[in-house]
C-alpha cells in the first residue's frame, strides 16, 4: 500500500508538473496569437422564442494555435485574466465585433433592433472600461443600443463602488446589461435589486436536458426563475438551447429569448454574414 502511495504521490506530481507546463505553453503562444493574428470572434445567433425572429448575437473568442492546435476559451481566457493578456485580448474582441457590426449594419442586414452582446472579464470592470468602450464604439460610429456587456454575477456582487461606477456608467452610456451564466454562481440575489440589469442569461446547466415525462422537478426552477425575472422587470435568454421540444417549453413559459445549437452555432463573420443575408430574403 506504501509503495502504491508513493507511486500515487509520483503520478499526482507528473500531472501537476504537466499542467504547469501546460500552462507556461499556451501563455507563452497566446502572448504571441495577438501579433501572429491567430484570435478570431465568432457570432452564436440569439433568438426571439415567440416570433423565431433573430434579434442578436454573442462574440465569442476564439483561438487556433498553430503549435498548439485549438484551445477553448474555457482555458485561455482564465490564463488570460491571470496574465494580464485579458485586457488585450478583449480590445481585440471588441474591435473586431463592431468592425463587422458595423459592416453588418452598413450592408443593410441587421434588423432593426439588433444587439450584439460581448462577454466582458470581471477583471476588467475598473476605473476606465466605461470609457475605453466609449471610446470604441464611437470610433466605429455605432449606436450604443446595438452593443450590449454581459457581466458575471461576481461583478455585481463585488459592493466596490469603483466597480459599481463603471457598471452605471456603461449602463448610462446606453448599453443594455446582460447577467451571465445566471444561476451557477452564487445564491445571494441581492444585488438584483442595487444593480440595473436588464437581462438574465440562465445557464444551459438550467435547462433539461431530454424530453418527455419526469421532468417536471427541472422545470419547476426554470420557471421560478422566468417568475423572478418577469417581477423584477428583466427579460430572460436561455442558453444552451438544443432541441425544440426545450424551445417551446421555454417559449410557453414565458421565456423571451433563446441561444443554443437549435438555432445555431457560433460562426465566423463570413458564416454569420449568411445567414443575415438568408434572413434578409426570407
Ligand atoms: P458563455 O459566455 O456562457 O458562452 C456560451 C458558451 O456556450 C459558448 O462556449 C457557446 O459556444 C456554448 N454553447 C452555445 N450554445 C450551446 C448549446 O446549445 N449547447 C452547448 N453544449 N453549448 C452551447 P465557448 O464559445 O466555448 O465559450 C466558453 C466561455 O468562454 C464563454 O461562456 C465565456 O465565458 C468565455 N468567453 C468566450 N469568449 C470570450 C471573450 O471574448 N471574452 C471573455 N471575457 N470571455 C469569453
Ligand atoms: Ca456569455
Ligand atoms: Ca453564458
Ligand atoms: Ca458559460
């Protein structure tokens, strides 16, 4: 049993090793993606569940490394905030989503009402992100309406005035607040009521999974959330969204919106300019 301990202990310090390694690489290509132009965004369809109507789309990074192949942003963004690289990186994003919005809009394909929503780092939210997105943004000449932040629950439950401040000013500069990931974070729900949000994104953890019976315990906390939502004035998207069965579910529950495969995946700017055009002519 000594000897297997100690061979655990061996393996335990081979994976930790590996893993810092691991860590140390992609910090070191992703330092070098930026320059090397190896980062893209790509756009995931937000829908309204009542009419199908598309009304937005979430940017979502992404990265191919050529030495490394393609890592998910679940690993590189953590790296990224812990790095500094975080700040760079959703420049990057930033830019380039209004740059295609922007082409977007021109082309005459957006809806009228439509919204492209950005994840914004909790690290970010400090003094000068309001104005660093104001500054963007209206470089690119774009109506604030048409860019909206989708915040995690620690920003709004950090109670930092400095941090409040930057929330309001974005919010005062016309930019609709999106709650991110609603529902995996923490349970405290007091900072609904001391921060202006508008929308509840409720994490895809929320939403059953298969169809038929035995369900109806799932459901129940999706539609007390639809309930809370609705009382406190917020509209809700429900994220991963998959089969039409969920879609109209959550569509009978009073569910606004919806994002998942069902109505599409993240595509790049190309794909997603396709599918405008698609929707243009239908
Ligand atoms: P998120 O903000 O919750 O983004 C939604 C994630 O769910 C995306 O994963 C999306 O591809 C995935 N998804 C969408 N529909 C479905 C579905 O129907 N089924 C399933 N199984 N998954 C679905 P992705 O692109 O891998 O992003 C992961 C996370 O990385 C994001 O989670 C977000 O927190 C972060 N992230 C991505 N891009 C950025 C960025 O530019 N800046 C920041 N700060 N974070 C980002
Ligand atoms: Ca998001
Ligand atoms: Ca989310
Ligand atoms: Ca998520």
């Amino acid at each position: 049993a000594k000897a297997a301990g100690r061979g655990a202990i061996r393996h335990y310090d081979q994976s930790l090793r590996d893993r810092v390694e691991r860590r140390l690489q992609v910090e070191t290509a992703l330092r070098e993606a930026r320059r090397r132009g190896d980062l893209r965004v790509v756009y995931q369809p937000i829908v309204e569940l009542n009419t199908g109507r598309l009304i937005g789309a979430e940017a979502l990074c992404r990265w191919f490394s050529p030495a490394l192949g393609e890592i998910t942003p679940d690993e590189f963004i953590p790296l990224a905030e812990d790095s500094g690289l975080i700040t760079e990186l959703s420049r990057f994003v930033i830019a380039q989503t209004l740059a295609d919005v922007g082409r977007w809009r021109q082309a005459g394909l957006l809806p009228e009402d439509f919204v492209a929503t950005l994840n914004v780092s909790p690290v970010l939210v400090r003094p000068g992100l309001a104005d660093m997105v104001a500054e963007m943004v209206a470089g690119a000449g774009l109506p604030t309406s048409t860019i909206a932040l989708e915040l995690t629950e620690s920003v709004l439950l950090a109670d930092d005035p400095d941090v409040d401040t930057e929330v309001l000013k974005l919010r005062a500069a016309g930019h609709r607040l999106l709650l991110d990931d609603f529902g995996t974070g923490y349970s405290a729900l007091s900072y609904l009521t001391r921060l202006p949000v508008d929308v509840l994104k409720l994490d895809r953890s929320f939403i059953p999974s298969g169809v038929g019976a035995g369900e109806q315990d799932g459901w129940a906390v999706v539609t007390a959330v639809l309930r809370m939502a609705q009382a406190l004035g917020m509209q809700v998207v429900a994220e991963g969204v998959e089969h039409p069965e969920q879609a109209e579910r959550l569509r009978r529950l009073g569910c606004d919106r919806g994002q998942g495969w069902l109505f599409g995946r993240p595509a790049d700017a190309d794909g997603f300019t396709s599918l405008l055009t698609m929707v243009r002519r239908a």
